[in-house]
C-alpha cells in the first residue's frame, strides 16, 4: 500500500512540474523551426555547455512569444516587459531574443506593459565567445520568404547621382534620381508575417520589383517616369543546391570559417529601356524580401541560411530618345564558397561558364546616340542570426555585372558612310565577396542614421567585417564589329 502511494504521489509530481513547466515540448530548444512561433519571430537561444556567450549578451526568455511585433526597418522591437531577463537589458548589451532578434541595443523605452528596443548591428564574435558550429548538406528548397514591407531604407533619401555619357559611353554627373521621403519615425509601419510563397511583389526606390525564388534569385523591375522607362529581370539560377559551413570561435576570435553552395549556379537577364525626353539615372534598389532556410539550434543558437539581394541599375543615354533592348543567360559555376583559417582567406568557386544565349548578338533598339545600360545584381547568402541588413554570420556575396552598349545609328552613318554598321558592345563581370561580420549598403546606412539622430543615438557604422577584398570570378567584354570604338562599353567593377 504505502509503494502505491509513494508511485501515485511521484506521478503526480511529475504532471505537476510538467505543468508548471509547459512540459517538453515547450522547451526552446526542441521547438520546430518550422512551427508558425519560430517563423514569424525566429527561434530561441538556450544555454548549451559547448557555448560561451559575451558576457554582455543578455537571453532575454520566451522566445517568439515575448516579441509583440518588429518595425518594417527591423530596428525597434516591442518586448513583453515581464519577458524574462527584459529588466536585464540597457543601453550597450546585446539583445539575443531570437534568431532573428539579435542586436546591439542603442535606445530603451517604456510603453505600457512593454519595452521598445532599438538595436544595432552586431557581429558574430560580439555574441559567441566560444563555440564550434557545424552542419552539411543544409537543403535550400523550402524557403520561408520574409519581406520587410515599407522600410524607410527601402526608399534611400541619398541614392547615387544620376549620370550622363560621354560621346564613348563613360559616365559623368548628372541630376539625383527622385525617391519617397522616408518614414517618419511616429508612422513606421510594423513588418508583415512571412509566407511561403515563392514569388511576392514589393516596392524600392521607385522601382516596383518582384522576387522570386523559384529557379534561384530573381528580381523583375520596372520603372516609368520622367521619361524614362525601365523593364528588365535578372537572376542567379541554381538546380537543388545545398549548404555546408563550419564556425569555430575560441577567446572571441574567429579561429576557423567555411561556407561551400553547391547546386550549379547561373546568370539569366533581359531588359528594355528607353528614354523620351527624360534623365539619366543610378539608382540602388535594397531589395526588401528575403528567402530564409532555417537550420534549427545547432548547440543551443539558432540559425538560418537566409539570401538577399540587391539591384543596381545605372543609365547612360546619350540622346533625349532612344532605346536598348536585350538578353541572355550563361551557366557559371558547380560550387561557391569559401575557407578561412591560419588568418588565411581562399575562394572555393568551381566555374563552369558556357554561354546559352548571347547578351551581344539580342542587342536591339533605335540608339539615336549612344545609349548605355548598366544592370548590377547582387546575391547574398549568409548562415548566422539576424535579419534583412541586420546580420551577423559567414557570408559569401555573388556580384553580376552587365554594360550593354549600342553605338549611335546616326553617328554609324556618318562614320561609315552609306555601309550602316551598328555596333553592339557588352561588358560582364562576376565578383565575389565573403568573410564574417557585416557589411551595410551605405545609403540605407544613411537612412538609418538619420532616424538614429532623431532620437539622439550614435550612428552605426556600414561595415565591420573580416575578409579579403572582392574576387574577380569570371569577365568577358565583346564588340561586334570588332574593334568598333564608338562602342565604348560601360565597364562593370567590383564597387
């Protein structure tokens, strides 16, 4: 009798610490990355033996479930104020809520029963101190698309001036491309829950643009007004790829980093412009969506594989008429990635670069002077936490750049006569950039920082990252005619 009391008085221990507890499955640890809590917020840190965190980095408790919402530009986060360890955060700790909740806090405010954050970027040795991080064959076919909605950043104040060519194609200054103001800071609207459709619509400095991530990174573009109007898409394509990494961080200090893709990697572009009376423009388009693979708590830190992507499109018409059209799609590489150890950087790209159709030979229009397009597409694939500019990890950046070029019809017929010959130039060239830490666009840095002022915060700086400088991949320029000078094909770089 007294056995039987003692085993129903144990069981009801156990139902009741279970109950108090929420049980197992409410452990942070074990929650499914895929659950509808870890992907509208990210998922939380648990303290692991194998982890050292910065003695600054504050675990604030409850995970997704102590976040109330996010602003569009992932700077301010509304906290439940009885979150555990909430009281644990001030001005210059590190605030790790989730995985996609991570950042340096620069401002706290009480509203009610919350607490408004705003953080700043963070890498990640700033966060771990001791830590070996591992996992292959991470799968990128299931992306949980994120989009920012409205952030001010989306919409820089400061883009780049606009430019004008020379009689060869160059480029000079001209007149600012116009953007929205940005949000101010009583109105900045909050971020939308993600989904897991592949293709969203979205709006960047007066480009409307749509994403997809069904065959790979692509942006769509258009732009009309002014007189000038942009249609166009690019794309880095790649075939069921997968991931590799490995981050070891001992005393702070990055010991060892790898990131590898694998998957065959790919460019396809098409565009048409044409200008009618209107300007020239550069314009920077942070694009405000991004694709998330979550990994899962790889010893206690949750990560995610996430890919962004930025657009760059830059005018050159050297006549108040005329149009540009074109396309083309090549293969490029099996793999990319890369390796660091011994304080030593090395790329792993395996190029394979055979041209499927021909950017050149599609080159087509009425260029009644020299009319020049540059189309710059930019692939980020980071594995870390954070997210949108906010992020702390390994990266590996692939930068596509193509100048397309026709030489003025006018100008062909008085150079050769009655022989009309119109000549057709293209400029390619593919970069890679990769490393730890982060780096910023500086016009949403700028942006940033100016809300940062509004309510007297130091500004953040747009880098502060370990790695090499750009690699050249892979560059090809052709002329047809050859050797045609009037061509003058704006030159793609690493900037």
């Amino acid at each position: 009798m007294r056995k039987l009391v003692s085993i129903v008085l144990t069981v009801a221990m156990l139902l009741a610490t279970a109950a108090c507890t929420g049980g197992p499955s409410t452990d942070p640890g074990d929650e499914d990355p895929y659950s509808e809590a870890a992907l509208r917020y990210g998922q939380a840190p648990v303290p692991h033996p194998d982890v050292t965190f910065q003695p600054d980095v504050v675990l604030v408790g409850g995970g997704g479930r102590s976040i109330r919402s996010v602003t569009a530009d992932g700077l301010t986060w509304r906290l439940d104020g009885k979150a555990k360890h909430a009281d644990d955060l001030a001005v210059g700790k590190v605030m790790f809520v989730t995985g996609r909740g991570v950042g340096r806090v620069l401002h706290l405010e009480r509203e009610g029963g919350d607490l408004l954050v705003t953080v700043g970027p963070v890498t990640l040795t700033e966060v771990i101190r001791d830590g070996t991080f591992e996992k292959k064959g991470v799968p990128l076919d299931n992306p949980v698309v994120y989009q920012a909605g409205e952030p001010s950043w989306a919409n820089p104040e400061e883009a780049d001036a606009a430019v004008t060519p020379s009689p060869t194609g160059r480029f000079g200054k001209s007149a600012p491309v116009r953007v929205a103001p940005a949000v101010p800071p009583p109105a900045r609207p909050l971020q939308p829950p993600p989904t897991r459709n592949r293709e969203v619509q979205t709006v960047a400095a007066n480009f409307s643009t749509g994403v997809s991530f069904s065959d790979g990174a692509e942006i769509s573009y258009h732009y009309d007004r002014d007189g000038l109007r942009l249609i166009g898409r690019v794309a880095l394509t790649f075939t069921s790829p997968s991931a590799d990494f490995h981050l070891d961080v001992r005393g702070g200090s990055l010991k060892r980093a790898e990131l590898e893709i694998t998957g065959g990697f790919g460019i396809r572009m098409s565009f048409q412009a044409a200008i009618q009376n209107g300007q020239n423009i550069r314009a920077v388009l942070p694009i405000p969506v991004e694709a998330a693979f979550p990994i899962g708590v790889v010893l206690g830190v949750p990560l995610t594989l996430t890919i962004g992507q930025t657009l760059k499109v830059t005018t050159a018409f050297g006549a108040k008429a005329g149009s540009i059209n074109g396309s083309g799609e090549f293969s490029l590489a099996g793999k990319l990635g890369y390796g660091y150890a011994n304080g030593t950087f090395g790329p792993k790209v395996t190029t394979n670069v055979q041209r499927k159709s021909s950017i050149t030979k599609s080159l087509h229009g009425v260029p009644v002077g020299v009319m020049g397009l540059l189309v710059e597409h930019r692939v980020k694939f980071d594995v870390g936490f954070n997210a949108f500019v906010f992020k702390a990890g390994v990266y590996f950046e692939l930068s596509t750049a193509c100048g397309t070029t026709m030489g003025s019809a006018l100008g062909a017929v008085a150079t050769l006569g009655s022989h009309f010959v119109e000549c057709r130039g293209v400029g390619l060239g593919v970069w890679a950039r990769y490393g730890v830490g982060y780096s910023i666009l500086q016009p949403v840095v700028n942006v940033i920082n100016k809300f940062l002022n509004l309510i007297n915060v130091k500004p953040i700086n747009a880098e502060n990252r370990l790695g090499p400088p750009p690699y050249r991949v892979w560059s090809k320029e052709e002329i047809d005619p050859p050797n045609t000078k009037i061509c003058g094909t704006p030159q793609p770089s690493a900037d």
